[in-house]
C-alpha cells in the first residue's frame, strides 16, 4: 500500500499476513526515502510457532513497484542544478549527473530530444531541466529523463514556447509548402482581435486609407488572461466556417499589440495554433512588435510584423486598382466639367435673379400687396352695404309719406328689384376680388423660396447667415448650412 507522508515524502507498505505476537495490532510501516532506501519501524519478533508464511517478492517485482510509484507519484518536473560526468555515446544519448550542494540525480538526454535542445550540455553548466522522473530496472536506479534543457533563469514561459515551437515544427507545421497564397482582391476581412485595444484601430486606419472599399468583420475576444486563448482559437473556427450569422471572408487576420512574453503568450498556446493549421481559410497573423514572435507567427500563412503592415499587405493590390479607378473618374470629371462650361452662362444669371439674392424681401413684399388687396376689398365691401343702407333708408322715408297703395306696392317693388340688383352686383364683385385674389396668391406662391426649394433648388448661407453666391465667400475648414425643402445640413468646407 502507498501513500504520501505529511513531509511530502512517499511511503511504500506491504499487505502481508502477521508475523507478528498475537497482542501486537498492526505490522510495521515502511518509508521510502528520495534515495529508495527503505527503513521499517520497530523491529519485528517473529515467534517459533504459530504463523504465517510472509509475501515474498523478487527483485525485479520490486524493483517495478518502485518504478511504478515514481512515475506516477512524480509525473513531470522541473529540476535545477549544476552538470557533472557528462558522457556523451555513439548513439547521441547523453548521461550526467545533476548535483547541487547536498545531493546529486542521475539523467539522460536521448538523442531524439536533444536534437531540439538549443542549450550546449558541458560539465559547470548551472541549467533548468523539464523531464519525467523513471527507474532504470537493470541498476535499480532511479533517474531523470530529460525533455527540455535551458540556461537557468531563462524561465519556463519560454521552455514552453521552445518546446511547443520544436514538436509543431517536427510535424511539419512550420513548412511552406502547406502555406496558402492570400487572395489578390480580398473583399471580405474577418479580424480576429479586442474591438478596444490599439491594434484594431492602427489596422482600420492604414486598411481604409489605402482601401475604402475593402470590408471588415471583427470576431472580438480577449487577447490576454487565462481563457483569451480558448476565445481565439474558436473566433478563428467560427470566421473559417463563415456560418450565417457572420457570412464568409476571404482572408482572417489574427492581431493584437505589443508586449511581453506573459502578454503575448495566448497566442503560444497549442489550441490557437490548431485553429490557424485547420482554417480553410488563410490567415495572417500580426501579434505584437516587429521583434515579437509568437507561435502564430510560424503556423500563420503570412505573418506581419505590426498590424498596420498587414493592412498594408491586405490593401496593396487594392490600392493600385483604386489608382487606377481613380484615374479614370478623373477622366470622366474633365469631360463633365467641359459639359458644365456650356451652361455655367445659364448658372451665373439664375444666381444673380433677384429671386436667389433677396428672397425674403421679395416674399415680404408679396405679403404687403396681399394685405393691400385685402385693405382695398374690405373698403369697397362697405361703401356698397352703406349706400344700400341709405338708399333703403329713403325709400322707407318715401313710403312713409305716401300714403297710397300702390304707391306703396310700387315703391316695395322697387325695393326688392334693388335688393336683387344689389345681391347681384355683390355677388359679382365678390367673385371678381375672390378671382383676383386667387391670381395674386398664385403669383406669390410662385414667388416663395418654399415652391422654389421644392422644385430641387436649395440656399447655401455661411455660419452668419448670409446668402453664398461665390466659393470666394468660403474658407477652407469654415462651416455652411444648405436648406432644402424641408431640411437642412451643415458641413465643413475641405476643398
């Protein structure tokens, strides 16, 4: 039976049946030191009679045990020390003895391993072992199997990105011919990066700059912390799948900025390398500084050494078509200002129409007319109601004094024939002025910028509210309002 003692140490127990007097309860424990000496507690008094035969192993069956235990006890560690008897065999095998001040563990560096070593083993050497801990069976020693070899203190960030870097190489991940060719016109970019930090926005700068045209989708994770390599590597599968939700791109870049090895490290990690070799779609990787490199880096189809760099790689081919489009648009612009000339006459005189250079005198005046057409109309309305309040004023006063009948039916014959006339005649007038009145509001409608900016014109004012009727009024950088119909804009003079 094995267990760990509270020093840490691991202690070995045997089942066997008791040897021990019948008073005694339980038989002794044994330990095994760092060195596999064994030492039991208490001494045993085995009697001449009445007991049982004990489990008796053989070496080699104990020998396993041990080994067993080691290497499932101790697994993988991390040892330090200084190298000594260094021997080195035909077969590129090494074996020394690692030693510090009070103890010293055998270990051999197989050749497989040490092919990928950049540390030089020599006697002196003060180094950082990474290996597993085993028992060669013939000597019935414990020993070290060394994997990875360093300098002490270059630290264990950097073992673990030389040590993924050397078994991703040996797979052939790092080789060119499995390397894809980035599309020549990308439409489509999927970015993989922090919507917040500094790299993003460099990358969109320098993209749009050099490209307007080229479209960008961005799969935001973490770029640094425990997790963010998990959220990298899956934004990489998602954007390579281009499900429905985020369609398809042509090319993924996989970005952030500058830092340490702890910084950068998310993008050392196995996982994002994985990603990045089962993407169907290319990737460009652009972590860090030009003196960074990073895993993905190696795996990448195209590394760039800043994030602005790869979109400067992304837009390159779109920048010389965008030249060339724009060579032919300014083609198109000298034969449509050329056109423009033939009308500049017609432009120049409706721009200096009374209408365009004082339309709100021009509507005020209109208003005034109204009011004096109104004026006039109100007048003629009453002189009318008084001479007919008057003149049937007089003939009552005549009938009054008449006292005969048919003076009375004559003069109230009259009446009413002037009662029609007079209904008559105001009808006609009022339809006359009401005509009238219909032609000075049409007139004056006509007139309103409002009927001229619904017909597609429009007023540009400077910020003083004063009509501009030339670009000299302008400056550069100055601020203009235009009104349309039913709005109005404000923009900034660049050119």
């Amino acid at each position: 039976m094995v267990r760990r003692s509270k020093e840490g140490e691991l202690q070995l127990g045997f089942d066997m049946a008791p040897v021990l007097p019948r008073k005694a309860e339980a038989p002794p424990a044994c330990e095994i030191s760092e060195n596999l000496k064994i030492t039991c507690a208490g001494e045993s008094q085995f009697p001449t009679t009445s007991f049982q035969a004990p489990t008796i192993l053989s070496v080699v069956q104990l020998t396993r045990r041990i080994s067993g235990l080691l290497e499932e006890g101790m697994g993988w560690v991390w040892v330090e020390g200084e190298i000594s008897n260094l021997r080195r065999q035909s077969s590129g095998h090494s074996y020394f003895t690692l030693k510090d001040e009070e103890s010293q563990l055998s270990c051999v560096l197989f050749a497989r391993a040490a092919s990928g070593q950049k540390t030089e083993l020599r006697d002196g050497l003060q180094v950082e072992l990474h290996g597993q801990i085993s028992v060669y069976q013939p000597r019935g020693q414990y020993q070290l199997v060394v994997r990875l070899v360093q300098s002490k203190g270059k630290g264990q960030l950097q073992a673990r990105f030389e040590e993924l870097k050397r078994r991703l190489a040996a797979e052939g991940l790092f080789d060119q011919g499995r390397k894809r060719s980035l599309p020549r016109f990308p439409r489509r970019i999927g970015v993989v990066t922090s919507p917040s930090g500094a790299a993003i926005h460099d990358f969109l700068r320098v993209l749009h700059r050099r490209h307007p045209g080229l479209r960008v989708v961005i799969n935001p994770v973490r770029v640094q912390g425990k997790g963010a390599a998990a959220e990298i590597a899956a934004a990489i599968t998602e954007l390579a799948a281009g499900d429905q939700a985020i369609g398809p791109v042509d090319v993924i870049v996989v970005t952030r900025g500058g830092g340490s090895l702890e910084d950068l490290w998310e993008f050392n990690e196995e996982s994002v390398a994985r990603a990045i070799v089962a993407s169907t779609v290319p990737v460009v990787s652009a972590v860090g500084h030009e003196i960074d490199f990073s895993i993905t880096d190696f795996v990448a189809d195209l590394r760039a050494p800043t994030p602005s760099a790869a979109a400067e790689l992304l837009a390159a081919e779109g920048a010389e078509l965008l030249a060339r489009c724009l060579s032919l648009v300014a083609g198109i612009g000298r034969e449509a200002l050329a056109r423009a000339g033939l009308h500049r006459a017609v432009k120049q005189r409706l721009a200096s129409a009374a209408l365009f250079r004082e339309p709100l005198r021009r509507v005020e005046e209109a208003r005034q007319t109204g009011d004096r057409i109104e004026e006039l109309l109100t007048g003629t309305l009453e002189r009318w109601m008084e001479r007919i309040s008057s003149t049937m004023a007089r003939c009552t006063a005549q009938i009054a004094s008449a006292h005969p009948g048919h003076r009375l039916l004559h003069a109230t014959q009259k009446i009413s024939t002037l009662g029609e006339q007079l209904g008559t005649l105001t009808a006609h007038r009022l339809e006359r002025d009401r005509g009238r009145m219909n032609l000075v509001s049409t007139a004056l409608s006509a007139l309103s910028p409002q009927a001229t900016l619904a017909r597609g014109f429009s007023i540009t004012r400077d910020a003083e509210g004063k009509v501009i009727t030339s670009a000299s009024q302008v400056k550069h950088g100055g601020r203009i309002r235009t009104q349309f119909a039913g709005d109005e804009i404000v923009s900034v003079v660049e050119e």
